[in-house]
C-alpha cells in the first residue's frame, strides 16, 4: 500500500502517514526501524506494510489496522 509522510519524529522514530484518501495513520519505531530508513521527510512517497490489531480501528468489532513497516516508494 502507498502513503505520503506526514509527520516524522527523529528522536522517538515514529510519526504518521497519509493515505490516498487523506486519512491519517500513526507508525511507530518498529514500523519505521523495519524499513531500514534513516529520516523521513513529509511529502515522501512510501510504502507501507499493515497487520491486524484489535486495538485500532472500531473498538465494537475490533477491526483495525497497524503499520508494521514503512519505507520508501520505489518504481
């Protein structure tokens, strides 16, 4: 899946991302650490990897998303 960087923390190495349909979604510094990146600037194009998490998304039927890794967009 592709997202844009929206916001980056260097010192904690979390931020979030913005989907194509403008929502945003939080990683942290497992997801960013697994992409082998060193600094993400917002207005990137990256690729995003997703799992399960029962404590994101509706608390009701504990369908959520987390991002598990975040790296650049390559063609």
């Amino acid at each position: 899946m592709q997202a844009t960087a929206y916001t980056y923390d260097p010192e904690s190495r979390s931020g979030q991302v913005l989907l194509d349909d403008g929502t945003p979604v939080p990683f942290d510094a497992a997801a960013f650490d697994a992409g082998g990146l060193r600094l993400l600037r917002p207005g990137q194009r990256v690729r995003i990897e997703t799992a399960a998490d029962s404590d994101a998304g509706d608390p009701d039927t504990g369908t959520g998303r987390r991002i598990t890794l975040v790296t650049l967009q390559t063609f």
